[in-house]
C-alpha cells in the first residue's frame, strides 16, 4: 500500500467520526488513487518487458522500481 491511500484511509476513518459530509469524498479520492497505482504498476511491467539492454541505467531503474520509488508521495 502507498503513503497516498494509506494516508486517504487515515482521513476517511477519522472523516467518519468528525466530518461525515466529507466521507465520500475520501471514498472516491481511494478509488482514483487504486486505480492509478494499477495503472502504474500495469506500466512499469510493460516497461519492464519492453526495456533494452542498451537504454541507459536510469530507465533500467524506473522500470524495476515498479511504479513505486521509497519515500515519493505523489
């Protein structure tokens, strides 16, 4: 699980004692923020597959790192 939904489940717990009107807003935000880490999971193993020996080691690191860098929230 990322620092995003980690932090969105956080907020949605505590919304469901003290800002009920505000529940499904942290709902949705979950949903969209699942669906770009599938996505982005989904693009590093395309990467992964598709990666040359001849590209520089960086793009060989992103496409390794699976989507998910340590210590990056975006």
């Amino acid at each position: 699980m990322s620092l995003v939904v980690a932090a969105l489940m956080h907020g949605a717990a505590r919304a469901e004692a003290e800002w009920p009107g505000l529940v499904q807003a942290f709902r949705t935000a979950l949903v969209q923020a699942r669906e770009c880490e599938f996505r982005a999971a989904n693009a590093s193993e395309l990467a992964l597959t598709t990666v040359s020996p001849s590209y520089p080691p960086l793009v060989r690191d992103l496409a390794h790192a699976g989507g998910y860098v340590e210590g990056v929230a975006s």
